[in-house]
C-alpha cells in the first residue's frame, strides 16, 4: 500500500509535467496582450512595448517556460502580472476560501444524494424513487446562476433567514488565520462568527451541492440497485435479518465504489468550478481567481491556479483510489 | 458506514437547531445595533477588485474608487461636475502667458503618517513621475502631460517650492486643461516619506492626506479604509470608514442592498431599476453621463471613406428606441461625440434625424443603392456607455437591412477586439469613451484627431480643419474662445460622420435610503468625505 502511494505520487510528475505545458501553450494561443489588458484603452504603444518587456513577454516561449518550470521546482509559482504579487503568498486564500465552500456542498451532496438513492433503490418504483428520481433529473440540469439567485430571494429577502452573499458578516469580519474561517472563527473563540460563518456557507452550499447531489443520487441508485439483486443479498434476507440492515451494512458497503469515484470526480470538479456560484455569492475563490486571470491575460496566474488545481484534483483521484481498498478488503494495491 | 451517517445526521440536526435559534437574535442585534450608533461604517458594493491603491499606477476605475477616500489632489473637481475648485492648493494665480501656475497650498495639513504636507512634497510627487520615464508603471502621467521629463512633448518644464507653501509649475507650452489634469485622480499627492520607503510595496500601503486611512485590503473580498481623525477640514469626514466589497454579479449585489447588508451599490442593472423604486427603504443614485457610446466607420475603408455612406448610415439608426430597449432609459441620445456636461458642447448640432427615405437618397448618390454587404463589430462585454454590445449591434442589423445592407455581426475577446479596431481592421464597430479629466480635448483631440490615429483614433478620422482647430484651442487659456474652438470643430465632425454617436449613460447606484450626501460624481470616483448614514 505504502510502496503504491509513492509509485501513484511519482506517476503524478510527468502528469503534471504535461499538463503544465498544455495550459502554458495554450493561454499563449488565446490573442491578446496582457499589456494592452492591464494599461487599457489609454495605452500609449511605447507604453505597451515597456510593459511586454518588463513582464518578459517579448523573450522567446521556450525560455518563458523554462524558467516557469525551474520557478516551480524551487516552490515559486511565479508573480502574478496584475497585482505584482508572488501568486504563492496570494493564492491560499482564495483557495481556503473555495475547499471551505466545496467541502460542504460535497457534506450537503453526499448526505442527501447517497440516501435519496439507496431509499429509491431499496424502493423501487415507489413514489418517492420516482419523485427522488424527477428531483435529481432537474438537479443536473438546474442552471446555478438561477438557483443561486433565487435561494437569495426566496430565503435570504423574503424569508429573511440566511444572509445573501460573502463568507462572513462584513460589519464584523473574521480575523484570518488560517482562511478557512470555520476553524478561524473557533480559533479566535468566536463562536457567533462560527455560526454566522455556517449561516453563510448554507445557501452558496446548497447551489453549489445541487448538481454533485443528483449525479450521486442517480449512481447510489443504479449501483444499489444491482447489489440488491445479487444472491448474498437475498442469502442475508433469507437469514431474516431486519431490511435496514441488509441495505444500510451489506448493500450499501458493495454499492459503495462507484459512488465514491463518482464523489472524487465531483469534488474535484467543485475545486476548480464553482465560478458561477462565486460570482453570484461574493465568494472569494480560485475559481474567480483563475476567470480573472483569463479575462487579464494574467498568465502566471492562469498556470499556477490551474496547476495547483489540477494537483488537487489528481490527489484527491488518489485518495479515491486508497479508499477503494479500505472499503473492499477484496481490493489489495501492491 | 451507518454509524458514521447517523452520526453526521445528528450532528447536522444540532446544528440546524442551533442556527434557527441564533438565526433571530443574531439578524437583530448586528446590523441595526451598529447603526444607530455615532460613526458608521458604511459598505460599498462593487463589481471587481482594486489592482492597485497607488493612483499613480493605475488607470482602471475600481482602483480610484478606493484611492479618491485616501489621496487629494491640488485641485478638485466640483460636486457633481468638472469645474475646478480648491483643494489642498486654496488658491492659485496663472501668468499672462499662461506658462505659469502659482498654487498657495493650505497650511496645517499632515499625511497619515505624519509627515507635514508642503510645496516640497508636492514638488516630489511630481518628481517621482517625471523622471521615472517607465511608462509601464505611471501610464497616466505621459498621457496627459505629453510624455516625461526631457522628452519632446512634455508641458511641464519645472515644479519649483518657491517657500514651504507655495508651489510654482513653469510649462514649456500653454496647456488650457492643465488644471482639469491636476485634479485627476492619479495626480493626487502622496506622502514622499511613505513611496521613498515602500517602493513597489506602496501600491498596498498608500498613504495620502484624505479624509480615510487605508486600513486593511482582502483580495477579491473587501478593502477598509477608516476616518482619519486628524483631517484638515473640520467635523469631517462624517463616516467612521467605507468598507469596499466585491460582489460581482449585478443582481446579487442589489440582493445584498435589499437585504441591508450592503449600504450603497454600484452598477445596477437598469432592469431593476423599477424594484428600487418600489422599495421604500432604497433610494435610486444617478450618475451624470461623461462618456459616449459610438457605431464608428473606418474612414479608410470602402464604402465607408464616402461621407454619403457614413451619413446615410447616420440617419438609419434610432437612438431613442436602442435607449428606451437597451438602456430603460438611463441614457440620452447622443449627437456630438462628447456629453453635454463637458464644457464646449455644442447645443446647436441638429442631429440626422431618423429617415430611411434620406438614408435612400445619399446612398444613391453614392452609387450604392441596391446595398452592400459589410462586416460590423460588437464589443463582447458589458461596458459602462454600452451595456448590452451585442443587442444593440442585432438592433443597428436590423436598422440597415431597410435599405439592403447586409450586415453581419463579428464579435472577439475583450481585449483582442481593442487591438483589431486600433489597428484599423474593422471596416464599421462600436466603442465608447469615458472621460478622464473632463476636458473638451480628452474627446475631442484624443478621439478624432489626425494625431491620434493609430491609438484611440478607431476611425482613423483625419481632417486638416479639425486638427487645425483643436491643436489651436489646446494652447487657448481662454475659456470661452476655446469653447468656440471646440464647437466649430463639433459642426465639421458632425458633418463628416466618422461616428453616429449613438448615446450618453448614466450609470445607476441604489443605496439605502439613510444615506444622506452622497452625488456620484461624472468621472466614476468620489469622495465619501461629506457623506452620512441616519
């Protein structure tokens, strides 16, 4: 298991190696001078002609890239074009901001996704698994960009319940220590911010959770479903042990694998995708960290972001890969 | 695994519990407890990020916002126009010539870090500039004086501190909006002490002489500058501080004004407008127009190098149905290529009026009755005088196939598309402009100039008489003859049609309606200096 980790970890090099290259090629094909972006529609050309050659865009690709490459390996991500800062001192907090909001739309996914469909599937073709079913049909297909507004009309101004945008109450923020402010809010003992903190992450959570929920719930089903004609099944059922259990221990445990890759997949996703529920909520994360970069051509930050994402999502495909093994004795990793 | 599941259910029940039990206290107590208290601190919500707090470093109006509360300038413009009016200078003499400007600056006034304002800081700030030469860092300055120290078309030969409060500026040519510059906010002063020690790093700790200190900065997130408690100008500012907070789509954020979360929001999408209204407790802030919005030909392009064209075209495009479908109305048609609010306007301009037959006529006079196919270009993002680039392109289509021309939309990426239209590959587009000082010449010279062809000249406009004219009224220090300058110019231009200028916006705020004092100003920056929260 240990000797497969690190053979995983070494194979991740090259795969981020290429995919380094890849994005770097490709912001480089997008037209557009990140001069002209950052100077505007005032920019003189000399200016312009200054600026490309302070940023080092005017040197030939291959030296860009080597030196972007050699940057990394010394842990520098490089200096991001638009506000001159080193992207590893600014990039943490956008990324704590977005791995706060996901973690708990995946909770919010997984809790009811999983439990819809083993409930559809333990019940089939009753009329909850139709409407379950309906629901998560819409779900995948809800536009967040609606959903997002309309929970903030429907819940936070109409029903007053839930405030409608931010991470925290900006009349008395959190004091950031490690930017994820659940555990900030604890750490400075605050804990009406920690539950103002919670009260926030509900609505963003909930447009964010929507479509990972319903892809869960249709592959909870479908998985459970087979699992549930299987012979042990009906041997444990014959043995009259109580339906709860057949289903919740036996059932679900052999149902699981596929579910969990599809939740990897999907928080994976999450990290680098939640831009439209970013912009609707005023959340601070990679996602808007990265659109903005594109819209500015801000190319250190284009690869860094994607690069740090990137190697989450591998890891996190990693850590799916682990779990597989820790749910199925049957699956060994030499 | 069920375990776990109920455990994280019961969890999940406590919490809920928890939540829906502060939910009441919580939504009373915070917000309305703070404001009734004394000094408020009021939150403006706003669509993108600031890239930097130095004023000198940056064009970009999210960054000006922020940096008006902590900087000022010499001089100011007035409340809700671009007259000049006294700043840190109280008052200042302009020689015969108009060479010379001598300032007589306000006594007693200190940078937030303590240091004393005086002719020798002013004299340094504009050091920093001038011998800089890096036009990759302060892009404002050369634009609006002529280039840096020693360079050709620089105006300004000499910035002298004649004793600790009086300042003289020696120009090398009369500069007739030299004091209209002065007051743009890149131009404000800064603490010599502070960017001689922080270097680059003064972009995030900016230190100015202005009502608000910067006090911290979350990128994307918010930015907080709080009362300077030792300001010059007595019993202000009114507010404690001004939190600016991003959220950056347009309907959330007028949520968040709703929700009373944030006080006052910019970019309201006109659509909304009635929802305001509605609402007792909002008010609705209008902002007087300084831009224009355009459908520009290129004038060296065929068909569009015949001015029978240009103006058939002019006559076929209705103004006041693209406002009152794409702007709700928050815009006034446009028949000058600068807004009414810039001095040298000229009011006399009968527009093209809207006539298909005329349009009919002067394309048979160009050999071009039975139409022609063209390509026209639509801006892809929503900008300030053109919200909806793309409608209006479908509208201005539609315009133009009553007389048979075929037109077809092209589109590109925000800033590939500047750089086609300036290198003259669009035959016919749509652009605007927003004005950066508020001077006739910032439209006028720097728009359709022979001079400026090849930079912001889209049209690639030239016309002997016009530069004539406006070369003329740069180095006229009379207002009134360099307003008549100016509408001479206007009547050529509107002969010749290189645009159809098609509107003026007015961008539109909502705000809570406690908030007393606050006149968003033309330039898209103001100070929150006078304004209170009851």
């Amino acid at each position: 298991m240990f000797s497969y980790t690190i053979r995983r970890l070494t194979a991740l090099i090259p795969v981020l190696l290429g995919m380094t290259f890849i994005v770097f090629m490709m912001i480089r094909a997008i037209p557009g001078n990140p001069a002209q972006i950052i100077l505007g529609q005032q920019a003189t050309k000399e200016a312009m002609a200054a600026l490309t050659k302070e940023l080092g865009l005017d040197r030939p690709w291959p030296t860009q890239f080597w030196e972007y490459l050699t940057g990394i390996i010394t842990g520098d991500l490089g200096v991001s074009l638009k506000s001159r800062v080193p992207i590893s001192e600014e990039i943490w907090p956008y990324l704590a901001a977005t791995i706060e909001l996901s973690l708990v739309a995946m909770v919010i996914a997984i809790i009811i996704g999983v439990n819809a469909g083993i409930i559809s599937a333990w019940f089939q073709n009753s009329w909850f698994d139709y409407v379950a079913m309906v629901v998560a049909l819409i779900g995948v297909s809800m536009p967040i960009f609606w959903l997002g507004l309309m929970e903030q009309y429907i819940v936070a101004i109409q029903w007053d319940l839930l405030p409608t945008t931010g991470r925290d109450n900006i009349r008395d923020p959190v004091e950031a220590v490690t930017n994820l402010y659940l555990i900030d809010s604890l750490l400075n003992n605050r804990f009406d911010q920690f539950i103002e903190v919670i009260r926030h992450l509900i609505l963003p959570g909930i447009a964010l959770g929507t479509i990972p929920m319903a892809i869960i719930a249709r592959m909870t089903r479908s998985s459970m479903l087979e699992v549930m004609r299987s012979d042990y099944i009906r041997t444990a059922r014959a043995k009259g042990m109580k339906m709860f259990w057949v289903v919740y221990k036996h059932s679900l445990k052999n149902a699981l694998i596929p579910v969990v890759t599809v939740i990897g997949l999907q928080t994976g996703l999450l990290l680098g995708g939640a831009i439209l529920t970013e912009t609707i909520f005023g959340w601070p994360g990679i996602g808007t960290y990265i659109y903005e970069a594109i819209s500015y051509r801000d190319y250190p930050v284009i690869q860094s972001g994607i690069l740090v994402v990137a190697a989450i999502f591998v890891l996190i495909n990693l850590v799916v890969d682990l779990l597989y093994a820790a749910i199925d004795p049957r699956i060994k990793y030499k | 695994m069920k375990k776990s599941l109920w455990y994280v259910f019961a969890c999940l029940l406590t919490l809920s519990l928890v939540l829906s039990g502060c939910n009441s206290s919580n939504s009373s107590s915070g917000e309305k407890g703070e404001s009734g208290k004394k000094g408020y601190t009021l939150i403006y919500g706003r669509g993108g990020d600031s890239t930097a707090l130095d004023p000198a470093v940056t064009t970009e109006g999210e960054s000006f916002i922020v940096t008006e509360q902590i900087y000022e300038n010499l001089v100011s413009y007035g409340k809700d126009n671009t007259e000049i009016e006294p700043a840190l200078a109280k008052d200042w003499k302009i020689s015969q010539d108009a060479l010379t400007y001598t300032f007589t600056l306000n006594e007693g006034i200190k940078f937030h870090d303590g240091t004393d304002f005086n002719a020798e800081a002013v004299v340094k700030n504009f050091q920093r500039w001038a011998k800089s030469k890096d036009e990759a860092k302060f892009a404002y300055y050369p634009s609006m004086f002529g280039g840096f120290e020693g360079d050709e078309g620089h105006v300004i030969k000499e910035v002298k501190a004649v004793d600790e409060k009086t300042v003289e500026f020696t120009l090398t040519r009369p500069q007739a909006p030299f004091l209209k510059n002065l007051a743009m906010s890149p131009f404000a002063i800064a603490s010599p002490t502070a960017f001689e020690k922080d270097g680059d790093n003064f972009t995030k700790n900016p230190v100015g002489t202005g009502p608000f200190k910067f006090k911290s900065w979350k990128k994307n997130d918010t930015i907080e500058v709080v009362k300077n408690d030792k300001y010059w100008k007595k019993g202000l500012p009114k507010l404690a501080g001004v939190k600016f907070k991003v959220i950056k789509d347009n309907s959330a954020r007028l949520n968040a004004v709703i929700k009373g979360e944030i006080d006052l929001m910019d970019g309201l999408n006109p659509s909304d407008m009635p929802k305001v209204k509605k609402d007792s407790k909002l008010q609705l802030f209008e902002r007087p127009s300084m831009n224009v919005g355009y459908f520009g030909f290129n004038t060296e392009k065929e068909p569009f190098n015949k001015k029978e064209v240009r103006q058939a075209i002019s006559h076929l495009i209705n103004k006041q149905d693209i406002i009152t479908n794409f702007f709700e109305g928050t815009a006034e048609p446009a028949k000058n290529p600068m807004p009414p609010s810039v001095s040298g306007y000229n009011e006399e301009i009968q527009d093209y009026e809207y006539s298909v037959e005329k349009a009919k006529e002067l394309l048979k006079k160009a050999g071009l009755e039975n139409g022609f196919k063209m390509d026209l270009w639509a801006m892809p993002v929503p900008r300030p005088y053109m919200p909806s680039g793309q409608k209006v392109a479908e509208a201005i289509q539609a315009s133009l196939k009553q007389v048979n021309i075929d037109a077809k939309i092209v589109t590109f990426e925000w800033g590939t598309y500047l750089e086609k239209v300036q290198a003259g590959e669009a035959p016919t587009f749509m652009l605007g402009w927003t004005g950066d000082n508020g001077d006739a010449d910032n439209f006028l010279y720097t728009l359709l100039d022979k001079d400026t062809i090849g930079s912001n000249n889209y049209s690639r406009y030239s016309n002997e008489e016009v530069h004539k004219l406006l070369v003329e009224a740069q180095s006229t220090a009379d207002e009134n003859k360099r307003n008549e300058l100016y509408k001479q110019a206007q009547v050529i231009i509107h002969e010749d049609a290189p645009w159809v200028p098609l509107v003026h916006s007015k961008p539109q705020l909502a705000g809570s309606s406690s908030i007393k004092g606050f006149v968003p100003h033309p330039t898209g920056s103001q100070s929150f200096v006078d304004v209170s929260v009851d």
